[in-house]
C-alpha cells in the first residue's frame, strides 16, 4: 500500500532527458542562457521538463559552474524617482544572461561601508554599484577578486569600469541657456553633501556661473525630494531678498518642489517670473502641471553599457579598466525661461 504521507522525490533532468529521450547535457544546455541546442530538441526537452514539473536547480548549478549567477546592485533610496528605473533596465538586462539581482540599498552614500560588510557575505560574481567609494573600498573588490563597475561614479585614484552621464556638460547647457535667457538672480538647491553625482552638477553649475562673473551664488541642500526642494526655494527666497529669478536643482523631485513653492507659496509665475530647471528626466519632470526643463539621462544606453562591460569583465577580468560617457538630452520645457 503506498504511502501518501511520504514526500515525493524531487524531479532531476535525469528524469527529463530519459522522458525526452535525449542525453541529460542537452538538459542542461537547454536551460543555460546563450547555449547551443537545436529548437526541435529544445522543444522535446521544455514539453517533458512542464509535463515532470521540472525546475532547474540554481544552487546546484552554481556549484558546477563555480558562480552563483548573483550580480549586487548597490544604489541609494534617496534618489527614489530615478534608481527604479535604472534597478529595473538592470534587472532585464542581466536576466539575458542568467544572472540575477541581489539589491542592497543605501539611505545615503556614506553608509556603503556598511553595506559591502554584507555584500562580502554572498558569493556574487560581480557589482554594480551607484555609490561614492574610497580607493581603498575599491581594491577590497581587486582583492576578493570580484569584477566591479561605477555607475554615474568615478574614482580617479583607483581605477575602475565605469559608465557615467556627462553631469558637468549637462549644468553647462542648462546655466548657458539660462544666462542667455538674460536672468541675473539665481539660487541651486544641492543634495547631500555625500552624493557624488550631486555634488558633481552643483560644482560644475557655479563653475559656469563664475565664468560669466557670477560669484557668490545662494546654495541651499535637500535629500533629493519634493519636501526639501520647495523648502529650499523659500529660503533661497529670503537670501536674495525676493530677487531670485532663476533655480538650478540638483535632480527633477527637488526642482518639482520649487516649483510648487514658486506658484502656491510666493504667488510667482514660472517661468515669467522666476525659471527652474532640474536634472535627470524622471517621468513626473514631463506631466503637463510641470513639463519640467531638464537633462534626460539615457539610462537604457548606461544600464545596457554596465551590463556589457561587468559580464566583459567576469568572463575576463585581464583587461584594462574602461570608463563610458554618456551625453544627456537638453528637455526645454516650461518651467525655465529659454532664448529660442
């Protein structure tokens, strides 16, 4: 009499080569992204594995090949309109590969020491990480002998894969049209003092400015949100003694709460009265009751490049480090006064 209460044997591609009646390598080729297998015998091998309800083994694969098909993306929370789209371009890109995404996320870029303690933990086969990190933190990655690439960072003192959108001509384009425009007032409202990429934009707007014999520039800091972005304006506000005429935003969310600010708080038409632009090109910078002027960063061209170059480097870690620069697309909107 059989016995119901006995668990049954999970299902092996043994068992799903002898039902197909091909070897148990063509099993597995079958399940390997990129193998070679012919679609009639792919086609044998997928009818009996959903007949069998046959589930390759991801652990059991990764003690054969000797990689755990685990990729860390490292990225910070505090950009929370622009990294979800960047976490789901990578996501798709490296399922192409068979390879999966173990997300670590920041609250800001100092605390990633923290975190790579964890990612140490895991035996992934490379990173990517959008994130500040020493010369030191690294050659930890050369060191543990896993494959690393920057994204939208880049670390002079110790080299590294990297892909980054081109920030300082991005702020050259923005403040150049904003000077020629023939406004004489204006405010930036900074990020964290930790974030790179912030940092980056808000350097290379009052390099511009200080070119075209405007020093001493208000700079005000927010978190990235809406929150701090329409408090930054007010207090940019009460800096200029009401002159202020033109806002230079560290990303899109902060620039949408100056705007706002502008127009509810201060009663000001935007953008006859005072301009604000901001950066990246997040979906609500487009939405009518703001068309937001800004940089569109081309994240399907960075995110297919860092996938390109990690798994480059995982297949063969002997190659020189290689550093991509990406253009951003100038999006005029109506929130900034534009010469045309």
């Amino acid at each position: 009499m059989e016995n119901k209460s006995q668990p049954k044997r999970p299902i092996t591609s043994y068992d799903v080569a002898r039902h197909a009646g091909v070897s148990q390598s063509a099993v597995s080729r079958c399940f390997k992204p990129g193998a070679s297998i012919s679609k009639a015998t792919r086609a044998k091998v997928m009818k009996a594995a959903t007949l069998l309800g046959y589930q390759p083994n991801a652990i059991a694969q990764g003690l054969i090949t000797r990689r755990s098909n685990l990729v860390a993306v490292v990225i910070s929370s505090l950009t929370n309109l622009y990294y979800p789209e960047v976490l789901a371009e990578l996501t798709q890109r490296l399922a192409v590969h068979g390879v999966k995404v173990l997300l670590f996320s920041l609250s800001h870029e100092s605390d990633v020491d923290l975190v790579l303690q964890q990612v140490w933990g895991y035996r992934v086969d490379g990173a990517i990480v959008a994130a500040r990190l020493s010369p030191e933190q690294i050659r930890d990655f050369q060191k543990r002998g896993v494959p690393l690439v920057l994204y939208n960072r880049v670390e002079e003192r110790a080299p590294c894969d990297s892909v980054c959108c081109d920030s300082a001509g991005g702020e050259r384009q923005l403040v150049g049209s904003l000077l020629e425009a023939g406004h004489h007032h204006f405010g930036i409202i900074a990020g964290p003092v930790d974030s790179y990429v912030g940092e980056e934009r808000v350097r290379s707007a009052l390099e511009c400015l200080a070119t075209a014999g405007k020093r001493d520039i208000p700079v005000v800091r927010g978190e990235f949100d809406y929150q701090t972005g329409r408090a930054g304006f007010k207090s940019l506000v009460e800096q200029t003694g009401g002159k202020l005429d033109a806002v230079i935003c560290a990303n899109d969310l902060m620039a949408i709460g100056a705007v706002d600010a502008a127009r509810h708080d201060f009663e000001r038409d935007v953008p006859s009265e005072v301009s604000v632009v901001g950066f990246d090109g997040v979906g609500p910078a487009t939405w009518l009751s703001y068309n937001l002027t800004t940089i569109r960063q081309p994240v399907r061209r960075m995110t297919e490049a860092a996938v390109t170059m990690l798994m480059a480097r995982i297949a063969d870690s002997s190659n020189p480090p290689e550093r991509r620069l990406f253009s951003g697309q100038l999006l005029p909107g109506s929130s900034a006064r534009f010469t045309t």
